[in-house]
C-alpha cells in the first residue's frame, strides 16, 4: 500500500535533520490565539459540566483542552469533524459547545466491524450519546475508517481534529489515506488539529509505531503529502518527564498503566505522555 511505503521510506530516512531550518520548521511554538469571548464561555462551561465525570476531569491537566482548542482556532459556530472520538473524552468538550450555532461530527469506526474491540467502542460511545441527551443531542455520528474515507461531504469542515490516533493508522497501514480523507473534508483554510504521542527525534520511525509513538517529523510529512500547509506546533501538552522507553510503550503510562501494580507509582509521577500538538492548513487557493 502507499501509506506502507511512504512510512517505510520514513523510517529508513532515520533521525531527524540537524540543520535550523528543519528544526525551526518542526518544533516552533505558537502561542494560541485567543478564544472568542462567546466560545470561551461556552467551554468554560462545558469543562465544568456534570455531564464530565471526575476521572475525565481530572485528566485535564495532561490534556489541556481549553488551551488546545484555542490554538486549533475553535469556534462556537463551526462545523467540527473529530476523527476516531474513541470513548467520548472530547466529545464531552466539544458537543455543548458547538450544539447551539455550530455542528460537531464525531466520525467513528466502521459499524459493521468485525472486531470486537470496535464494536465495544462503538457500544460505550452510543451509550455515552444516549444518557445525556441535553448535551449530546445535536452530535452528528459518522464513520471513518479504510472502506469509508467521507464522514462528511468533501469541502464543508471548518476543522478537523484527530486525538492520539496517527500510530494506530499507521499500525493499520492506511494512514496517508487517513490524511487524505482529513484533507478532502476541510474547506479551503480550513485546519487540521493533530495530537499525538511523541518520539524521540533521534530515534528511527517505526513504520508501524508499536509503542504508540510517532516522531513529529513523521506526522507533518503525512500532512504535508496530503496537501496540509504546516502552520506550526505548541508544547501545550508536552511532558518531559516521559523517557518514551517503557517496557509496553505508551500504553505502560496513565491512564492505562498496563503493567498494572508494577512500578505504578512511577509511572503515575511520570503522568501521561509527551505529545505533539501540531496545526495544518488546507491552502486557500
């Protein structure tokens, strides 16, 4: 497959550039614009929302939603694609706040999927849908995935958002058709907003990103060969504390701290991993 191959090419490729100009073009941070006074409230508000159960809450620190959105230019009046929602965690962020004047589609994957894992996500996220229908009433749910590339129609986004889901794109082999897709979706101008688990810079890609991390230099690539202008990253959720060498990858971290009672408490005073937090632009012209 070409997403295979353009991966693989990455991989070999090996670490990162040294020069400045390479370094500047992939790590620069840009400090997010500021929220519009009606979205702002708006988000405030839905943070604080009983309808967020503590444990999400309480996550907020590692994920700094507000800050996140602000620097992906979230508006109370968009229409906001998130790709792959997997239980909800932004939904709950972002469907009270684009409910009233915007619309927000949660693009899921396939529902006739065999797998099990798939259809137990698909079953917690309609469950999360129904028992909140003040909330979730207005939220549009599509599929996204290999066999089904359009969760909306090409050109109608305003942003497209994806949360920690690149590696498993990649694991999967469709992740230069998943950029693809995104890029289709937005309007011209419109944004892509990526967040993931970082690699090492110094270390080569994995071309399927076992360990749940990705390098950045990888993502913006796969951006970049779909179309994306790069318009810059934030360290906002970066966490240098993550030494991104542990013995089941990222899934060793919170919140899923798969080995379990071992070592745990250094695992919880690491928290949860570094990420990447990149911006893209589809070019209006």
């Amino acid at each position: 497959m070409l997403a295979t191959a353009v991966l693989a090419g990455l991989a070999l490729a090996g670490p990162a550039r040294a020069d400045t100009a390479s370094a500047d073009r992939t790590h620069a941070d840009l400090t997010p614009a500021a929220l519009d006074a009606a979205t702002a409230a708006a988000l405030e508000t839905a943070l604080a929302g009983a309808h967020r159960s503590d444990a999400n809450k309480a996550r907020d620190v590692y994920r700094h939603p507000k800050e996140t959105l602000a620097f992906f230019g979230l508006s109370a009046d968009q229409t906001v694609v998130e790709i792959s929602p997997g239980g909800g965690w932004y939904t709950e962020v972002l469907a009270p706040v684009l409910k009233d004047k915007g619309r927000y589609v949660a693009a899921g994957p396939d529902r006739q999927s065999k797998s099990e894992y798939m259809q137990r996500t698909l079953a917690r996220f309609d469950e999360k849908l129904k028992a909140a229908p003040e909330v979730y009433g207005k939220v549009e749910v599509a599929e996204f995935g290999p066999d089904d590339l359009a969760p909306v129609p090409a050109g109608t986004a305003d942003l497209v958002l994806t949360f920690r889901n690149v590696h498993n794109w990649m694991a999967a082999g469709w992740a230069e058709q998943a950029f693809a897709a995104m890029y289709a979706a937005l309007k011209p101008g419109g944004v892509l907003g990526v967040v993931e688990h970082r690699a090492a810079a110094d270390q080569p890609q994995d071309p399927k990103a076992a360990s749940g991390y990705v390098r950045q230099d990888t993502v913006i690539a796969l951006a970049e060969k779909a179309g994306f202008t790069f318009a810059g990253s934030s360290e906002v959720n970066a966490n240098p504390k993550d030494t991104k060498d542990h013995p089941k990858g990222v899934w060793t971290l919170p919140p899923t701290l798969t080995l379990k009672d071992q070592d745990r408490d250094k695992y919880l005073a690491i928290g949860e991993s570094d990420r990447m937090t990149l911006k893209f632009v589809k070019p209006a012209g």
